[in-house]
C-alpha cells in the first residue's frame, strides 16, 4: 500500500450517453483488476471501520477489501457473503453514498472509497470463476420456514435461514424468482443475469423456490401453518402503486411506474414482437415523481425511442430522493428536469388517449415530516403541456390481498 492516499476514486467506465441512451445494456461497465487494485489501495484499514457501522447488514469491508488488494479473490467472496448473500446485486443497487460510503474517513478530504463498485468486482469474479464453495451450514435444527415474496428482503432471509440450518422454502406469486428486482429496476442498471444467478447460488444453500404460488389466493397464511411450517416470514414489498387523484389519470397513455416497468423489465416490452406483451412508444413522455423508480421510467421511456422526456417534480433538485447517480446518469442521456411543478389533470382526445396534461408551479414552504420543504402552489401558474404518455411514479403502498385474507394478522 502507497504511503500516500489518493483523494480521487478510480472511476469506473461506463457506456457513452449517446450510446446508452437507445440500448438497454448495462451503463457501467465494471472495474479492471487494475482498476479495482488500484481503489482497494485506498482503503486506509481503519481499526475502528465507520463504513461497517453504515452497513445495513454489517459487511466486513476492510476485510473483503484487503483480500482483494492481496490477490486473495476467494477470500474477498467469502468475507463478503458471510454477512451479504446478494452482494452483485447489492454492488449495483445499494445506496451505498448514503450508507457504508458515507461513513468512510476519506470522505472528508476527498471522494470516499468506492466500495460498492469493488464490491460488484468482487462479485462478479465469483460469478464468472465459480470458484468459491457453498458458505458453510449449520447442522439442520429439524424446523421449517415459509419465505413469502423473493424480492430482496425474502432471499436475504431465505439464505441467512438456510445458513442457520433450517429448511426454507419461498413462494413468489410472479412466474419469475427476484421480485422488484426483476420487475422494477431496468436491465441497464441491474442486469436479470446478475439476479438469477445470486437467486441460484441462494438455492445452492438448500433454499427451494416455489413460483406461481399466490399466498392469499392459492394458499393461505393459515394453510402454511398447517402444512407444518414453523414459522413464516412476509416479503411482499409494496407492490401496489399509488397514484395522484387528479382527473384524466384513468386515460390510455397515463401508466402507473409498476406496470410500465414491469412491462419493460419483465416481459421484456422493449423488444416486442419478439416477447408478446406491447408497450406504447412515446414520443414526449412525462414521469411525475423525483425517485429512483421515476429515474427507471424516464430512462426507460428514452431507451424505448421517445424524442423528449421529462422528470415533473413538484420540489427542487435537492429535495429529490432519487440517487445522485442514477440523476446524473438521466441528465447525461437527455432528460429533462421540470422542478417545482405538479399535474392538476391530464387532457384525452376523442380516442381517450392521453394528449396533455395541465400542470401548476410549485414554491417551497417549511419542511415537513420527512424534513424536505413542503411545496406549495403558485397562483395563476396553471398551463397546458403536450405529451403522449404519462408515467406515474409517486410511491407504493403494500398489496392487500394478504392482509385482507389473513384478518387476524397485525399490520
């Protein structure tokens, strides 16, 4: 290790704008081992390591990081998955400038260690090498668990438990296993690979997938139960979308986020006819929300061919609970930003398509719970913008169908 810490992270390549903007391939295109080398050399080791305190699930950073940096890759994998058993998953999705990266101590002079890219390489060796046994299990305690949803939170607990020696078994209601990582989150950020090769070694723990399997409909928690399950654990996310109660809403043309990604990302729209579920191709498309989840539709709606897309946002820039990255990346590839302004309604033509929707320009109050400033509207500010499809991506709430057969649960 140098003497002298590098204050710059090694940035990782990524496809040109131009370029990605009309693909669906994945935007960064992964360390070299160089490159990896070279920004493990600038983790400092610390004795009391602030960036585990700012992992959800306590990953021994310094750890995986030194073995990668002493060419030990095996032992980087198996520092990593004693405690994350998603992590090419987690190296890409995770909000890590707000978590482990945060916390590192080079942040205050320069750019933190980039851990959640090293932890991708790390990963991605793992799943390309294949040369790293199964984690080690407990003896099997004899009990049995129900997973319920395979999103992220469900594999997690599916292979900790596994790992605990219990039997496991999860039942996902999509035909597909990985939840919204398969249906939300876009191919060009999260590569499908990636998920069903992690959702393959969770299965290498003993885990057993069930798909197709609608608990609530199909079988009942109650059911589970008497099937001689132990105990079980509710994954289903929050899968129902919320929308904004204005007038037009109902129009054709006007998505919620979770059915135009899900088209996208599950069914594979983008390349229809050759999958059979359509999608319709906009040509000035508005996404109405400030997260991650309006980033992937904006991003997506670009890909798909639209000639103008537009973030509508009712607050500012620094309000928005999107990903500074995944922001940054939609300016790069074109789109705009319409801050401080909200749909009231959107405009039909005789056809009940979407043409137009009227929108209002919001100022900023005092904050409010979540500790951003509360918007509020401008007088007189209403007007009309022209567009052919509309994305609504302003929250979801959890599926009721659950709690609505499963009437002595708490929620």
């Amino acid at each position: 290790m140098s003497s002298k810490i590098d204050l710059d992270r090694v940035e990782m390549p990524k496809q040109s704008p131009e370029k990605r903007k009309r693909n669906f391939q994945e935007v960064a295109l992964g360390y070299s081992p160089e490159q990896a080398a070279k920004e493990a050399n600038r983790c400092i080791q610390c004795k009391k390591p602030k960036c585990v305190e700012g992992c959800p699930v306590g990953v021994e950073i310094p750890t995986f990081i030194l073995a990668l940096r002493e060419g030990d890759m095996p032992g980087a994998v198996q520092a990593l998955k004693r405690k994350n058993s998603l992590p090419g998953i987690c190296g890409r999705v995770c909000p890590q400038e707000v978590q482990c990266e945060s916390r590192c101590v080079l942040a205050k002079k320069g750019a933190p260690v980039a851990i959640g890219r090293l932890e991708r390489y790390v990963a991605d060796w793992d799943l390309s090498t294949k040369k790293c046994p199964v984690c080690e299990l407990l003896p099997p305690s004899g009990k049995k668990v129900a997973v319920v949803g395979s999103g992220p939170a469900g594999l997690t607990c599916a292979a900790d438990l596994a790992r605990m020696g219990h039997s496991v078994t999860v039942f996902e209601a999509l035909h597909d296993g990985g939840g919204v990582l398969v249906y939300g989150i876009p191919e060009f950020r999260l590569p499908k690979n990636i998920v069903r090769s992690e959702i393959e070694y969770v299965k290498s723990l003993g885990v057993k997938l069930e798909l197709d399997s609608v608990v609530g409909r199909q079988v009942q928690i109650k059911g589970l139960f008497e099937e001689g399950y132990d105990a079980l654990f509710l994954g289903i996310g929050a899968g129902a979308p919320r929308f904004l109660g204005v007038p037009g809403e109902n129009l054709s043309g006007v998505y919620s986020a979770n059915e135009y990604l899900t088209r996208v990302n599950l069914m594979k729209a983008y390349k229809f006819p050759e999958y059979d579920t359509p999608i319709k191709k906009g040509k000035k498309v508005a996404v109405v929300g400030g997260g991650n989840v309006a980033m992937d539709s904006a991003r997506s709606a670009m890909r798909l061919g639209a000639d103008e897309v537009h973030v509508v946002y009712r607050r500012g820039r620094e309000e928005m609970p999107a990903r500074l990255e995944e922001v940054e990346n939609a300016m790069e590839e074109g789109v705009i930003f319409d801050f401080l302004t909200n749909p009231t309604r959107f405009l039909g033509d005789e056809r009940g398509m979407v043409k137009s929707m009227e929108v209002v320009e919001m100022e900023l109050g005092e904050p409010d719970a979540s500790g951003r400033r509360s918007p509020r509207t401008k007088k007189g500010s209403e007007h009309i913008v022209d567009v052919d499809t509309a994305v609504i991506a302003v929250g979801t709430v959890p599926n009721p169908l659950i709690a609505s057969s499963t009437p002595e649960l708490k929620t």
